[in-house]
C-alpha cells in the first residue's frame, strides 16, 4: 500500500523568513542539484531529511506522488525554477546584498540592466545594447540621462555616468570563484530575484563569432557581384545592398575576389559595421551595413540553432570574452549588464550574454575591475574606440558629396537647360499647329520625358542627402558611444 502525501513547503517559507544564515543552511540539502535541477529532484531537496546523493535517481517523496500524475505535474510546477516559490526562497540573498541593479531604458523600453560600481553615480553594462541616450533608473526610482565614459569592445562593457551621490556600489566576491554546480542568482531591478542558476563550467576565454553579411556571391561573374541575399531581412538587404552589385572595396580595402571578401568579413564581429563600395548602374556607392550572426540570417544555421536553443531569445553579441564564467541561469538577453551574485550576496560576475538554451556567461570580477580601471582612465572615450569608423563615414559622406557636385548637379542643369529651351520654343511652335501637329506631339514627348528624368534625378539626390543625413547622424551618435541601429 502506497503512502501519499503532500511535498512540505516549510522550508521554501522558512527560507524566506530566516537569516542568510537560514539560506545557507536550507540550500545545503539542495546542493546535490548542482548538476541535476529536474523539478521533481527540487522537490525532493525540499522535504529530504538527509542531504541526498547528485546520482540519486529517487527519493522517498517523488515516489510517493508519482503514483497520481496529476500530483507530479502539479508538483513539478509547484517547483520549477522560475516559480515564485522557489525564487522567493532566495530572496533574503538579495536583500543582503547591495541594492546596485540598475535599470537601463532607451526613454521608453528597458535595453538592459546595469551594475553600480561607485558610490558617486558609475554604472557599467553591456556596450552593443545601448540605443539612443540611455536612461539610468536608479533604486530609488529616479530616471537620469546618462552620459557614457568609456566603450570595451572586446568584453563588450560600457562605462555610464549619472550625475548622483550616495549610490550602493556592488560588492565583489574576494578570493576563488564558486565552485562549479553552486548556485547564482540574477537580481533585478528592485532588489528583486530574476532568476536563478548554477555554474556549468569555470571562467574560460570564449571564441569571437565571426559577422555576416547575408548574401551570396556569383561565382561565374567577373569580380565579386551579388547574386541573391541568403535569407530574408539580411543585414546587407537591409542596408541597400542589390542583386547585382558589385563589391569593390571594404572599409577602403580594395576586393577582387570572393576570398577577399570573406576574408574581410571574417574579421568583424556581429554587430560591427563595415563600409562596402559597390558599383550599380555605371555609379559607385559607398553603403554602411551592420552585420549579424550567421545563425540569425542564414535559413540552414538558424534550423540548427532552433533546435540546440529551443527557441530561447540569445544575446546578439554573445562570444569573444576574455575570461567568461558559464552558468545555466534562463537570461533574458535585455537581463545582461546587471550582476550575478553567490549565496552571501557578493558578486561573482557581471552577466554579459544569453548564449544559448542552458548557457549564459559572466564576466568574472577580476576582469570587470581590470576592464574598469581602463573604461575609467580616458583612453577608451566613444570618439577613441570609433574613430576608425568614424573616419570611414566621414569619407563614405564625402564621397557622396563629391558625387552630387560631380555627376549628379551638372546633369541636373543640363536637364533644365534642355527643358527651358524647350518649353521657351513651345509657343511659337503652337502658332503653326496645324502644320506642325505631329512634331509638336513629339516635343511634348521629349519634355516629359525630360521631365520624368529631372525627378527621377531630383529623387536620387534626394536618396543621397539622406544617406548622407543617416551617416552624419550615426557619426555623432559613435562619437557619443551609442551604436546605430
């Protein structure tokens, strides 16, 4: 005869009621699930008397329930990691600790979290998800515009500045990292528990993704010449690439062949921008496009992470740390640039990407306050780190200036020349109607024409000075450290 009953949850409450002292005690018995966190083994950690074994397969109270199935599913959901309860338990953790999550809006939205790192108003998140001026809430619920001080491309931090005092900095874990299968906890903003996690694999250096474009490339053309995009909205179709053109530079790099241009991508990074000069039409354009991950773009690399990922939303810029410390916390990619905290309510990292379905990294402190120190020092300004690009469309905008004085104005006027003489000529030309019927028909043929190229001309011009507007824009928003979009 079976014996069912009810899984406690006495100490998941007494968690929240007691001391971090309480905590640590109260997740000794759940230790063991470091490496095994199936929601029916949290519920067994639960109400365990003894602390359990990681290669228990089952214990008393999971094999008491699994005889109803609606009892395990509603156990299992009573217990999964991201329920309430279970977070709720980790709350005094939390609370022990520095109230220094910020949050980071775009004036409108959340973009991402942020960590104090000093008491008089410096905040550091993740660079490639600032957009527009960011905004800093504070704890306290103020919302200030932040000014950004420093840009690391590399680990992808951002150093921001609000004009404020008395701020809780974090406070990092002195000595060893956790060891693995120890358990983290992403707060949010509020001093509340976002998330829960364990450490997979200790601090590891993460190899850099390589950037894409998007397209495919003839190989039976003459150069290196667009034959069709490589999925839908690529980075290169959004940016105006066609079908068709033909790529002659990258970044002022001249591009002879398919190789070359592989071999320049292959140096940028998703979300790095690149300047390709095509020609189109007998004219030459220089066009900014900001590349993405193969995964994202590529329709056969995107089944293939769906079905690693199961659909889990992952961080853009995800690869290329220095010293990464991979936890199996369910991040969302907007959660990074907060802190990433141990059972004593000290910082064991700086959450930096969402890179798949159980894997997310954390910049390690040691690295954070090195990266700091030089984020702080002046060298790493937006204008420093962006200079190169800076340059780059700064030319890209020249040259389109060039184009409009060289080619397209001295076709615009003679088109109006031709068109004057024409509509000048039309009156004296209807005094003879009669016999000069057809030849009139003819001239106001040849005027609309006319006509239709001078606005045709008038668009391109158009078209231009925006382009030229966008790159203008984008040149003052990298000198103030923001990314364009």
């Amino acid at each position: 005869m079976s014996h069912h009953r009810e899984p406690s949850l006495g100490l998941v409450r007494g968690v929240t009621r007691h001391s971090e002292q309480g905590v640590s005690t109260a997740w000794q018995r759940l230790h063991w699930l470091t490496r095994a966190c199936s929601s029916a083994a949290l519920v067994a950690a639960l109400v365990a008397p003894v602390p359990l074994r990681a290669d228990d397969d089952m214990t008393p109270a999971t094999t008491e329930t699994q005889e109803s199935g609606t009892e395990v599913l509603r156990v299992r959901r009573t217990f999964e990691r991201d329920n309430s309860q279970v977070l709720s338990a980790f709350q005094a953790v939390i609370g022990s600790a520095p109230n220094c999550t910020v949050e980071i809006t775009d004036g409108q939205k959340r973009i991402a979290l942020g960590t104090i790192v000093s008491n008089d108003g410096e905040v550091l998140t993740k660079a490639s998800l600032l957009s527009g001026l960011p905004t800093i809430v504070l704890p306290s619920g103020e919302h200030l515009e932040a000014s950004i001080l420093g840009i690391d491309v590399v680990e992808d931090l951002a150093l921001l500045k609000v004009e404020h005092q008395d701020l809780q900095p974090v406070r990092w874990r002195d000595g060893d990292l956790p060891e693995l299968g120890s358990w983290v906890i992403t707060a949010d903003y509020g001093q509340q528990v976002q998330s829960i996690g364990v450490i997979s694999v200790l601090p590891r250096s993460i190899p850099k993704e390589r950037g894409a474009l998007g397209i495919r490339m003839d190989p039976d053309a003459e150069g290196v010449v667009i034959a069709a995009y490589s999925g839908d909205d690529t980075p290169a179709e959004k940016a105006g690439i066609r079908i068709g053109d033909r790529v002659i530079e990258v970044n002022d790099e001249p591009v002879e062949s398919m190789v070359d241009l592989q071999t320049a991508i292959a140096q940028a990074s998703p979300g790095d921008a690149v300047i390709l000069t095509v020609e189109r039409d007998g004219n030459t354009l220089a066009i900014q496009v900001i590349l993405a991950n193969l995964a994202l773009i590529d329709p056969n690399a995107r089944q293939r992470e769906m079905q690693e990922t199961l659909g889990a939303d992952l961080s853009i810029v995800r690869t290329g740390f220095s010293q990464a410390l991979q936890h199996d916390t369910p991040l969302s990619p907007m959660n990074c640039g907060g802190p990433l905290f141990d059972l004593q309510g000290n910082a064991v990292g700086l959450n930096i990407a969402r890179a798949g379905r159980v894997n997310s990294y954390s910049l390690t402190p040691s690295l954070v306050q090195e990266r700091l120190t030089s984020l702080r020092s002046g060298e790493l300004t937006p204008e420093t780190v962006f200079a190169e690009r800076i340059t780059r469309l700064t030319t890209a905008v020249t040259r389109l200036t060039s184009r409009i004085a060289e080619e397209l104005e001295p076709k615009l006027s003679e088109v109006d020349s031709e068109l004057k003489t024409l509509q000048e000529s039309e009156p004296m030309r209807e005094a003879a109607l009669e016999e000069a019927e057809k030849l009139l028909e003819e001239l106001r043929k040849q005027i609309s024409a006319l006509n239709d190229s001078r606005q045709e001309l008038d668009g391109r011009i158009q078209a231009i000075k925006e382009r030229q507007s966008e790159y203008e824009r984008q040149i003052e928003q990298l000198r103030r450290g923001v990314l364009p979009r």
